[in-house]
C-alpha cells in the first residue's frame, strides 16, 4: 500500500498563490507540481475563503473553530429531526 503524499503548509500556499494569481491555468500549475487539478483548485479556494482571516491571530482561528462546531451542531440537529420524524410516523402505524 502507498502512503498519501503530504505536502507542506508553505507549498500549499506557493501553489494556492500561484492559482489565485490567474497567470497560468490550474491544469498547467497542477501538471508543473505533479498534483491533480481539483487539489490545487481546493487550495485556492481555501486561501480565498480564509484570507480575510489570516491575520486575525488566534482569536481568528477560535472564530473559524466556532462556526465549524455550531455548523456541525446545527447539522446534527437537523439529522435528529428526521430521524424523530420517522420514529413518530412508524410508531404511528403500530398504534
């Protein structure tokens, strides 16, 4: 079995910079640096998405981790909400 390759966090932003710049294509940056399209895609889109943010320190990232924890509390929610659905429907049919 391969292991994944990993990829250090400044090459990352070397590539996700490099996308974001437009000169070249993602195809072009992706086949230059052995990589897939779609990962350098998600880099970039990564860098995007938190660039407003990169300076904010530490309390940015505990910011970042809160609205991650409430999504991710808000999804469970809505998974327990079917699931109580489903339960009343099918103790109905019992009843």
């Amino acid at each position: 079995m391969q292991k994944r390759k990993q990829y250090t966090q400044q090459f990352k932003f070397k590539v996700a910079l490099e996308a974001a710049r437009g000169v070249k294509t993602i195809n072009q940056i992706a086949s230059e640096n052995s990589l897939h399209p779609n990962q350098v895609s998600q880099w970039k889109k990564q860098l995007l998405d938190e660039g407003p943010t990169l300076f904010n320190g530490q309390q940015g990232r505990q910011q970042q981790q809160q609205v991650a924890q409430e999504a991710e509390l808000y999804e469970q929610i809505g998974r327990l909400k079917m699931e109580l659905e489903w339960l009343k429907k099918k103790a109905a049919t019992f009843a």
